[in-house]
C-alpha cells in the first residue's frame, strides 16, 4: 500500500510500505477512506527527531474508513462498517477509561507516535492507504448510517481530533448560557471552539486572531465578535472590546487554542478585568 513516511526534519514522502495486518485478537484493519492533517504533524515534519520520531514511521492520527478486517475478540464493529477513530486508541476498560479518561487509558497511545505508546509496538499513521488499531473495541466508533456514504466524509473527518479537542476545551471551560467567552487562536480547534460555545449557550463568542479569513469562517460558526490582534496594539484593541461586552469585568471562560508563549501573554493582557 501507499503511506506518507517521515524521513528527518523537513523531509516526508509517499511510498509504498507493507500492509499492516492482524497482530493481536483485539485488532482491527481499517481502510482509509479520508485523512486529515494536523498541526501536530507539522510538530513532527519539523522537529521529529527531537520527539523521538525514526525515519520511516508513518505519520497520521486523523482518519476515517471502512472495517476490512477484525480480530477474534472484536465484538463492536465487523467487516464493512464505516468507522472513525479518535487520535488516542484506548482499550475502554481500565479505570481511567471508565472515568471517561480515555487519553489516559493505562494501554493506550496515538496512531503514529511509537515513542508515545506506553505499552509498547509498532502502531502505524493513518495517512495511509490502511492502517492497523489496537484494542478496536474501544477505539473504533461506528458512524451514523446517515452519514456512511464516502460523500461524507469529510463532515465526520473532525470528529476524530479537532471538533473533539474543541469540545474538550470548551466543556473544561465551565461555559454557561449567557457568559462571555474569547477563544484565541484562529486555527481548526479556535474555529470549533467557537461553534461549540454557541452550543453551550454563550451569549457573546469572542474569536482573537491573526487571519481576517479564517475569522470570517469563526463567524459563520458562531462567533458573535472578532479582532485581528496583529500588530503591537491588537491585545489592547481586544482588551477594549471584552471591556465593553462585559462591563469591565472580563470574560467568564478563556479558550486558548494556541498555547505559545505568544498567545498566552496576549491572553493575559487582554483578559483581566478592567480597574474601576
């Protein structure tokens, strides 16, 4: 089959590499009908060999696809269903995944990242042709028959990582209906995050970036208000803004989609609440 292969720093291709197949009774063989790409990829393309990557590790944690294969024990999906997986495969029985707890899943780990796999083996990307997942019962998620055609796919495709990643902020964040909330960072998981809010009943959805475009989707998703903060003044601008929507007081939740050093010092600037 073809897959995408890290090779060093900058340096990735598609080639052909072997089939995976059944290893474990738990497996299951999925063929990949769509892949995303994420801005942890990006992490890998540039910096691999700093997180332990070795050239010919195929990269992908994003995928959905058709069931081609299941192990022995494999009770939840056969042959032929439609299938998407989160990022992290777990096994759905441990403590940790009772609690719901599922990236801390005592055996888990992430499609592609073999130096992240605590229990050990050689777990392929999913930007691949097929890819193998351990423990499929409690990794694989059956998509709805409404939504199984291919057609769809790329309307489940962020169910497995970036609408999931946004919710998990946004329902950390405690967001109640009629509370004031910034999201920054315009990228996928700010944009979603923005969507969901609205979903948890914020009255105003503030989305801070740098990319009049991409803020243009924020509001087509459900953000009430945005502000470009590039530029030396765009905390400030922001700050004013988060002012005048909450009487000074500052927003109820923060969403920070990007997590540098950047984005959490504009953070800080333009969220405390204003002297009075």
């Amino acid at each position: 089959m073809r897959g995408l292969v890290y090779n060093a720093p900058g340096q990735v291709s598609v080639e052909t590499v072997p089939d995976p197949s059944i290893l474990e009774p738990t497996d299951a063989i999925v063929r990949v009908t769509k892949a995303g790409i994420c801005g942890s990829d990006m992490h890998i393309y540039n910096h691999g060999d700093a997180f332990g990557f070795s050239p010919g590790c195929r990269l992908g944690h994003e995928f959905v696809g058709v069931v081609e294969a299941v192990g022995s024990e494999v009770r939840r999906v056969k042959v032929g269903d439609k299938v998407v997986s989160p990022f992290w495969f777990s096994c759905g029985r441990c403590a940790e995944c009772h609690l719901g707890h599922y990236t801390s899943c005592t055996s888990g780990g992430c499609y592609g990242f073999q130096a992240f796999w605590s229990a050990g083996g050689d777990v392929q990307g999913g930007q691949s042709e097929m890819v193998r997942v351990p423990m499929a019962d409690g990794s694989l998620d059956l998509v709805p028959e409404p939504l199984a055609a291919d057609e769809h796919d790329t309307t489940t495709l962020p169910v497995a990582d970036v609408l999931g990643t946004a919710y998990h902020a946004v329902a950390g964040a405690g967001i109640r209906p009629g509370n004031t909330v910034m999201v920054v960072g315009d990228g996928a998981v700010g944009l979603l995050a923005c969507h969901v809010a609205g979903l948890f009943g914020a009255a105003n959805v503030v989305l801070a970036g740098h990319h009049d475009d991409r803020m243009g989707v924020g509001e087509r998703l459900g953000a009430t208000h945005t502000v470009n903060t590039t530029g030396e003044d765009g905390a400030e601008r922001a700050g004013a803004l988060l002012a005048e929507l909450t009487d000074g007081q500052g927003p109820e939740a923060v969403v920070d989609a990007v997590s540098s050093a950047d984005s959490i010092a504009r953070r800080s600037a333009t969220c405390a609440p204003t002297e009075r």
